[in-house]
C-alpha cells in the first residue's frame, strides 16, 4: 500500500500522518489526540488498514524580532 500524501476532504487539503493503522479503534484512539491538539482529522480505511489526515489552519502568526532595515 503506497497512501496518498495529501487528500482533499470537502475542498480542504489534508495531510497523511504517515502512519498505517491496523485497527478502526487504533486510529480513533490517534485521532482524539489530533483532536486535542486542534487539528481536523478524516480517517479513511484502505486495503483493511486505516489512514489518518489531518489539518490545522493557523490562527496566530507570532514574529519575533524587530522587522528588518
């Protein structure tokens, strides 16, 4: 099985996390933390394994630094 990096969900872009889960629960249980962490999450089951994607869109940019000269 070679996943798709990047997928797109409802017109949203969404990134693979890289690993092959063997179980639905497995997956679920990865995808409260994505959850907790603020990230959108779509699980898709390929070949009996399961996949995870994830996006977050950032909502603070913090620069530090005096702007340059």
């Amino acid at each position: 099985m070679k996943p798709a990096i990047a997928r797109k969900f409802d017109d949203k872009k969404f990134m693979w996390d890289g690993k092959i889960y063997e179980t639905e629960q497995e997956a679920k249980e990865v995808t409260q933390g994505y959850k907790t962490n603020d990230f959108e999450t779509n699980m898709v089951e390929e070949e009996g394994k399961y996949l995870l994607y994830t996006r977050r869109v950032l909502t603070e940019v913090v620069v530090e630094g005096s702007p340059p000269v």
